[in-house]
C-alpha cells in the first residue's frame, strides 16, 4: 500500500450575490481492494497448543479513500436545513479548489479552512470547521494525524426561514457557543481510520471494539442525507502525539501515544465524575502505547502496541462545593446498593471491548469464543486509603464494585478475570520517596501484566506496504489506572507502566538498548535513595513479597542505567506524558496537570506552578465553568438540544419549513418512542387515499427529505438516554450555597414521547389540501396510539430584539475580573 496524497485544504466558504456556499472536497468513488489476507498468528510459545487460537483467514481493507483522488463540490443550505449540492453553477464537480474559483467566482468573500466536520441545526445551521491545524504524528503507511489547534462555528443562513424568538438566557448561551473552541485536546485523520486501533485498518471479519470516540458524528448527519459525509473530518477528543528516537546505524524509532477519550459520558469534572445514567464512566480513556521502525531490507514496519486503560471510579457519588476554597466533600448514598449500581454493566462492556480488540487482532471470528480469548483487567487504583477522607470511602466502594463485577463477568467470559489492586500513591511519596512507591506500583502491575516471562505484554507484528498484516503476539492482559479523577496520579501510573512496557517491546521488535544515540542516564526521582540501604525495598500492599522477573527493572535505579533500561525511550516517552497530562487536565478541569515535575525532570522539561496553584485554579474553573463547557461538549454531540435551549422552538430543532410553505405542513405531538418515522408515513399515507381517493406509491420513505410519497416526515430523535445522562450528570454537584439558576434550567424534559414535522409536497398538495387533511384528521391513529396534529408554526423574532439589565452586565464583568484573575496565576 502506497502512500496517497490528501487534500489538505478541505473546505472553503463563500458568499456570492448574497448567498452562501460551501465548496467541500470530497473522495472520489474507489474500486474494492483485491483481499488481502491476514497470516496466521505466530505465537511466540508452541503453535500446536491446544490453548492457541486459529487465526482466522480475513481480508484487511487497506485501501484509502483519497486513492482514486478528489473532487470539490458546490454545496448549499436547502429550505429544510439540509446541506445539498448546488445546481446554479451548470457544474457540480472540479478537479480543484482553483477551478471551482475561477468557474464560479468572483465572490464578495473567501475563507478557506483545513477542516470541516459537520454542521449543527440551532437557530440557523452553524457549520464546525478548523480554524488551525498542527501535523503531530506521521503513520506507517504515510498518513499523518493533525492536532486541531482552534475551531470556529459559521453560521450559514436558512433560506426562507425567519429569525426564533428566543429567550435571553438563550441568546447569551448561543453567542456563548458560537465563541466557544474546541482545540488542542482534539485531533483528526484524512488519511486513515483511527475508530479502529493501530494500524487502522478494519478488517472482514468487522470485529473491532466500539471505541465511542467520534464526537462529530452527530454533525455529519445532515451530510450523509446527499451522501456527502466523507468530506467531513472524524474529529476525536483526547491525546495524540509521536516522538521519533535516533538509532546509531542512522534509522530511527517511532513513539506514538494516542488515547480516545469515549463520549458516552462527556461531562467536565464535577459534572463526570464516576458512572452517569448511561453507566458510563466520566473521564474514561482508551490509550495504546505504539512503537514502529521501518525494515530497510523489504520497506516493511515492525512494531508493538501496548493497551492501557483509565478512567474515573465506576460507582456512584456527588460532589458538594464548600463556600470557602477548601476540597470539595465527596457525597455517597447511604443505600450502598444505590452506589455500586451500574458497575457490573459498566465492566461487561468493558470487557466487551477488550474481546473485540483481541479478536480484531488475532482475526477470530464473532461466532468464536475460545476461552483463549477471554481478556484479563486489574484495576490499578492510586486512591488515598485514609478511612477519614472521601477517597478513602470511595476506594471500599471501589473494591465492593470490582467483586460484584467479577463475579458477573467469570459467568459471561470464559475465563475472564477482573481483580484490584489500592496503592497509596501520596501517602507512599510522602513516607518513603518516590522510588519506593514506584517499585510498589512496578510490582503490582507486572505480577499481574507478565506474571512468566514470554507473557505477551504487547501486540506485536509486522505491517507489509500492501496492508498486509502478521500478528506475532497478542496482549491479553490489561491495566486500568485511575485515582479520584483520572488525572495526575493517573497519568504518573500510566507512564511508569508504559516505561516498562517499552523495554519487552523494543525486545519484540529487535531492537537493543545500546542502539540507541542518547545514552545519558536517566535523572534520579524527586528524593531518591538507595534502596538498596533502604528496609522498604520489598514492601507489597498484599502482604506477599513480590518480584519483579528480567527483562523488567525491579527500581528506578536500574531505570537509570542505559545498559538495563532503554533510556532514550524514557526520556522521550516522559514528555510525552507531561504534554499528555496538560490535555487530559485541560480537557477534564480546564486547568495544567498537577505531579508533572516528576516528569519534567526526567525529560528535562522547565517546571510548572505548584500543585496548589493550579489546584486553586481547578476548584474555580470546575465551580464556575463545568455548566458551561458541559453544554458545549453536548451541542458538540448533537444531545439536548431542548435542554441547553429550552426556548427554542422544537418543531424548528425537528424540521425548519420555509415561512411561504408553513400552510403545507403540520406538527404531530405526542408520538409515542415505539412508533417510527415509517409507522407514521404509513398512517399519514393512509388517511390521504382515504381523504383525497389518492393511489400513492407502496413503497416505504426511503428518506426524510424525499417526497416520493406526496409528503416527508421528519421523526424527533429518541433523546431518553441523553436526557437520562444530563440529569444524573447535573445531580452530582450540589452547593453549600447554591448559585442563581435562571427559570429555564428547572423545565422538565418529557421522554415518553416525541414531535414530528408533516411537510407535503408543494407541488402535489397546496395549502387548502392540507387545511382539509387536517379537519379530517385532527387526531391521526398510528399503531393503536393517537398522534395529534396542528399546524406548522413557530414565533420569531421581532425587530425589537432583547438586551440584558444593567445587572446581569455587572455581574458579568465582576466574574470575568475574578477568573482572569485566578487564570493568571498559572503563568
């Protein structure tokens, strides 16, 4: 497989007499790849085990969608808020952007974006695009992966539509979204798939496990309606970063670190913390460690992937924020039951995942479940054991979840084992250095991750030029770190298991410590001793000595030492990590990482502010800015729209109808969520032949937008699950003194039903027809439930327009005062 040039200018908008457009470059049309078959596993242990998996013959898909090249589209909002070719140029594809310019310019204004992923319908539809992008890994087959460094919301125009009435809360909070940037912890990829793990490629078989990762996936749904969607970027939310290591004979290492942020729990810090009412849990992370080098001998890629996991507590608890700055108190149910509810669901799906993975790696087919393939977990918890503190509480709850879990998951997975494993991260350091807790933590993580010495702590393979695949090792055994919030201690936890890791993966991909250029020791840790002098060398949370087997350092005293550790990779893999914390932190409290100076020692990096500062910081943006950055993260998503905005018109937010065709179309309230948008053209279908003696086409709406039957419905999406995840998300933060809410935060969402838009054919039936229709079927009977229907109607704004009071203007600027403030002390 060949390298293939992407377009790395992706969209541009113009405006020509008046008008919008969108001129998007979009892939051509590629041929299906001739099937390339996966080899067979080869394991390091004895092929004719009885316990080795049979590698499954699939075909890889590594095609690329640019390969047969690209062209660039007119594209235009139509009357129902949906993005469609446009048809007034006399042309609808160019070879360039250059083209489309001269062909259908001149324009009043240009701009010009490397990115577009979607567009949202609120007042009008806003279109996301990159604003700035930043190259940050080149991939094996000669993809890149580029950092989203700002983005910015462009309003296009609806044609025909007038302006919503809205509130003025709602006006504020949508010129709050439209300022909003969703940049730095956000990358994307033209060039490959990166829903599927490395090498991101799918395969046949389609077993890859559901990473929950594509954030835009909601925006390229107006889209996909015209089948356009591939001209959207795949925007995901996490880390994203390679470093390149320099080999003496002149080749070289690569370093990439990526993690997937899943959005099933999207919240901000207080508002994520734990499982939500979709059982998810908040700040939840699916990283793989990756390491390739190129063989000069056939220009194929060894490389090795280690999986490691992270994510806040799977259990329930709130948070109460005191009036002073002190630590917030973690809040628990006093039904203990109430607590652990959800975490056996939330560690089966868990699990799930790491099946699919497996099987995405050693190419077993869904239908098969060897016991072989049944993953391992032990959760790593760096929770402090005071039994006075919350975290103390919350670590018992934890350990109540993973037996419960367990338990479920041994009946369900044939030899799947789930255990936990508490290490005092703080208190360790502050006792006995941070060596010592290190060597504990070693130990507990690589008795577990590669308890003998071939245990395959990495996938590792070979990935020819032609995407072809062998597969020498699978990783069977996972860790999933975390502390209170999965963040600094968390991170620290992340790169000491990664550090090891790098030494049985360099082993697997043939590549010797003394190859490296850099071969300076590696720094010692904040306080080291000899542990050699010292009586904790061998001290175990379990009680039992534990030791750590070759090729694994038992200290980081042997980590120093080039000829025992890769030390080059450390340093490297250490400012991965520092930078990795600094997003994780800023996506999660919107502030730096706290225990980074650890890190930055080590890779020579300049020390930040202290752990007080920015935990000062942390406390004030989370109490004055979750709410807000929360509604942004789900308008991102496509969620709760009539939540966010209560005073927006819904059946707007459903299907916008130009104002000269509102007579030809009518609202439906009160569809039950059984009932589907085909349910309900078949009514509708039925009562027009009875009405008007019509013979209409049998077949089924195909799509919202056609008329092929006389009308088109657009059915409200089911939002139950969301609304159901907002309401536990808002009920885990309570005040000692509550803050002001406005009246439109306390409305209440009904779920067990929905709204529709009927828009008949213009052409077909005119607005007498449907007055009639409508007298006739005031109340429309759809599978035994009875839909009611008015007309199509929505109040807009008049030309007076809203402004704030005097008030609300000075309280404003008082809080903006205190945050610049407070902001500024991390500089």
């Amino acid at each position: 497989m060949q390298a293939v040039k992407t377009p790395r200018k992706r969209c541009a908008v113009c405006v020509k007499n008046g008008h919008q457009i969108l001129f998007l470059s979009i892939p051509k049309p590629v041929d299906p790849p001739a099937p390339i078959e996966l080899e067979p596993l080869m394991f390091f242990e004895d092929t004719s085990s009885s316990e080795t998996p049979c590698m499954k013959k699939i075909v890889a898909n590594g095609t690329n969608k640019w390969e047969g090249g690209w062209v660039v589209v007119p594209l235009v909002v139509n009357g129902n808020g949906e993005m469609e070719r446009c048809r007034g140029f006399g042309k609808g594809e160019f070879s360039s952007f250059r083209e489309a310019y001269d062909f259908c310019g001149p324009f009043e204004s240009l701009a010009e974006y490397p990115a577009m992923f979607g567009c949202i319908l609120l007042d009008t539809i806003y279109l996301l695009v990159a604003t700035r992008v930043e190259l940050i890994a080149l991939l094996p087959l000669g993809g890149v992966i580029h950092r989203v460094l700002g983005t910015e919301w462009i309003p296009l125009f609806i044609p025909g539509s007038v302006p919503l009435r809205l509130s003025t809360t709602d006006r504020s909070r949508l010129k709050e979204f439209q300022q909003y940037s969703y940049e730095r912890g956000y990358f994307y990829s033209d060039d490959c798939d990166l829903i599927y793990p490395f090498p991101f490629l799918a395969n046949s078989a389609g077993e890859a496990p559901a990473f929950h990762c594509d954030w835009s996936e909601q925006l390229r749904q107006p889209f996909c309606l015209h089948g356009l969607s591939a001209g959207c970027s795949v925007l995901i939310r996490g880390f994203a970063e390679e470093k390149v290591v320099q080999l003496k004979n002149g080749s070289v290492l690569h370093m990439l670190l990526l993690g997937r942020q899943n959005n099933l729990n999207p919240g901000p810090r207080y508002l994520g913390r734990g499982l939500n009412g979709n059982n998810a849990a908040g700040n939840d992370h699916f990283y793989e460690y990756i390491m390739w080098r190129p063989n000069r001998e056939d220009g194929s890629i060894s490389f090795a992937r280690h999986t490691i996991l992270r994510g806040t507590i799977p259990v329930h608890w709130s948070t109460q924020i005191h009036r002073t700055m002190v630590e917030p108190s973690m809040i628990f149910s006093q039904n203990e039951e109430e607590v652990v509810r959800g975490c056996d669901a939330y560690f089966e799906f868990l699990f799930r995942q790491l099946v699919s993975l497996i099987k995405y790696d050693t190419g077993t087919a869904s239908s098969d479940a060897p016991a072989a393939l049944a993953p391992e977990v032990r959760c790593m918890s760096l929770l402090r054991q005071n039994p006075q503190s919350g975290e103390g509480v919350l670590a018992r709850y934890f350990l109540d979840a993973v037996r419960k879990s367990d338990a479920l998951l041994r009946r369900l997975f044939n030899d799947a084992k789930l255990d936990l494993v508490h290490i005092d991260w703080l208190n360790l350091v502050k006792d006995y250095g941070v060596d010592v807790a290190t060597k504990i933590f070693w130990e507990s993580a690589f008795e577990f991750l590669a308890p003998q010495k071939d245990d395959a702590v990495a996938t590792v393979g070979l990935l020819r030029r032609d995407g072809r695949i062998t597969r020498r090792n699978c990783q069977r055994r996972f860790l999933r770190v975390n502390c209170a919030d999965s963040l600094d201690r968390t991170n620290l936890g992340c790169f000491f298991t990664c550090f090891q890791a790098s030494i049985s993966m360099l082993n697997s991909i043939g590549i010797e410590f003394s190859q490296f250029v850099d071969q300076r020791p590696l720094p010692p840790l904040e306080g080291q001793e000899d542990l050699s002098q010292s009586g904790l060398s061998s001290l175990s949370m379990g009680g039992n000595k534990k030791t750590i087997s070759p090729p694994f350092v038992k200290s980081w005293i042997e980590a120093r030492n080039p000829s025992l550790s890769p030390v080059a990779v450390g340093r490297a893999l250490s400012e991965l990590y520092v930078y990795n914390g600094d997003i994780v932190a800023q996506l999660y409290t919107s502030s730096a990482a706290m225990h980074s100076n650890l890190l930055r020692n080590i890779c020579g990096l300049r020390s930040t502010a202290s752990n007080m500062v920015i935990a000062t910081q942390r406390r004030f943006e989370n109490v004055f800015e979750d709410r807000s950055k929360f509604r942004n993260l789900e308008l991102l998503l496509g969620r709760n729209k009539d939540i966010h905005f209560p005073s927006m018109n819904q059946a707007f937010l459903t299907r916008p109808v130009p104002l000269q065709y509102w007579s030809c179309a009518l609202v439906a309230l009160g569809v039950p969520l059984s009932v589907s948008s085909a349910d309900l053209a078949g009514a509708v279908q039925q009562a027009l032949e009875e009405i008007f003696s019509l013979t209409l086409p049998s077949d089924q709406l195909s799509r919202h937008s056609s008329f092929a039957l006389g009308f088109c419905i657009s059915l409200a999406e089911d939002e139950v699950a969301s609304h159901k995840e907002f309401v536990t998300a808002v009920s885990q933060v309570t005040f000692e003194q509550p803050p002001p809410i406005t009246e439109e935060e306390g409305n209440v969402i009904q779920d067990n039903e929905r709204i529709a838009v009927i828009e008949f054919d213009h052409d077909r039936f005119d607005a007498t027809s449907v007055q009639r229709f409508l007298r006739e079927r005031e109340i429309l009977r759809v599978q035994n439930c009875a839909v009611t229907l008015f007309p199509y109607a929505y109040p807009f704004q008049g030309a007076g327009g809203d402004s704030s009071g005097l008030v609300q203007k000075a309280a404003n600027s008082l809080r903006s005062g205190l945050k610049n403030f407070v902001r500024g002390l991390n500089k």
